[in-house]
C-alpha cells in the first residue's frame, strides 16, 4: 500500500495517469525489494540489542551487582535505544524512496538515510503526528465497530464479519499514511535538489 501510494503521488506530481492496476503491479514488483530492505533494518537493530545485552550480561557478571555495574548497564541500554531510534528515523522513508526512485533495496534506504539527516528533528515530529493521527483514527474506528463484535457473541459469524469489515476501514488509513510519507519524502527532496525533484520522481 505504501509503495502503491508513493507511485500514485509521484505519476500526479509528473501529469502521468496510473490506473489500480498499473499501480499494484509496480508495488508488486518492488515487494522484494522493500522486504529486503525490511529485514536489513531488522537484523541491525537485532545485533544493536544484542551487543547491548551482551554488554551489560558481561558488567554484571565481571562486576557483580551493585550500583557501579548497574548504572553502567543502564548507560549501554539507554545507548542502545538512542542508536536504534536514530536509526529507525533515518530510515523511516525507504518506502517512500522505493516508490518514487529507480533503486533497490539499499538505494533506499541510502536514499532516506541521506534526506533525513539533515533534518532528523523535523521528521521525528512528522512521525510522532502522523503516528498520533492515526492512533486516533484507528481508535475511532474501534469504537465504531463494537457493536459488530458485541454481536458476535450470539452469533460467532459476525466475528469475521467484524474482522472483514474492521479490514477495510483500516485500508483508507493505511493509505491516507502512505501518502503522508510520500508528501514528506518529496518535501525533503525539494529541500535537498530542488533542481531535480520533479525528474527523480518516477
């Protein structure tokens, strides 16, 4: 959905027309790609966690337990998290760079890394809002969608019903947030090759 909306927001951008179908044969296409790039970022933040905790298995044990060796365990896990929050900013638009950019998967995530670095703060709070938007959104539909599953209770169909339909609502807002992330990708790259934004936007 991300890549598809991404595409569909670089083709207007560029006068092109792009039909459902033309769109989820370019996701499809891509769906390797951003899987790759998916797993990359989640096996580098599996050793980051891991050299953590081996870290602070090592000062326990070499140290014992007690405030020193505690208080340095704390500092290595608080480091941890700083790295792989840094980290998941950076690279927080790899599907949006899929989506517009002819690269692969580390083409993308080079590609996010870069935008982004210059202007970490700002995407942070991006995120935040967009995370909170629909947080909100995805609660609201929750509570519309309660009495599907109270109805569930004395007939075990509407569960799936509930589930069909709690499915295609969600659908609107994973692409509202797709488009979101495609916005801001573009934004950053107007920021950083103003002079080439339109032509690099497939």
């Amino acid at each position: 959905v991300t890549v598809a909306a991404g595409r569909a927001l670089a083709s207007h951008r560029n006068e092109k027309s792009a039909t459902a179908g033309d769109l989820l044969r370019f996701a499809m296409k891509r769906l390797g790609s951003g899987v790759a790039a998916g797993v990359t970022l989640l096996l580098g933040f599996a050793v980051i966690v891991a050299i953590a905790g081996l870290a602070g298995w090592a000062l326990v044990t070499g140290m014992g337990v007690d405030f020193f060796s505690i208080f340095l365990t704390m500092v290595v896990a608080l480091t941890a998290f700083v790295v792989v929050t840094w980290l998941t900013v950076s690279f927080s638009l790899y599907l949006a760079a899929l989506a517009m950019d002819e690269v692969g998967a580390s083409g993308a995530l080079a590609s996010s890394f870069r935008l982004v670095r210059g202007r970490w703060w700002p995407t942070l709070g991006f995120l935040l809002l967009t995370g909170l938007t629909v947080s909100v959104a995805s609660q609201v539909i929750s509570i519309v969608m309660i009495p599907v599953f109270f109805l569930s209770l004395l007939a075990p169909w509407f569960l799936a019903v509930g589930y069909g339909l709690l499915t295609m609502l969600q659908g609107p807002v994973a692409a509202a947030t797709a488009v979101a992330y495609a916005v801001w990708y573009v934004d950053l790259r107007a920021r950083h090759e103003p002079e080439l934004v339109n032509e690099s936007l497939l």
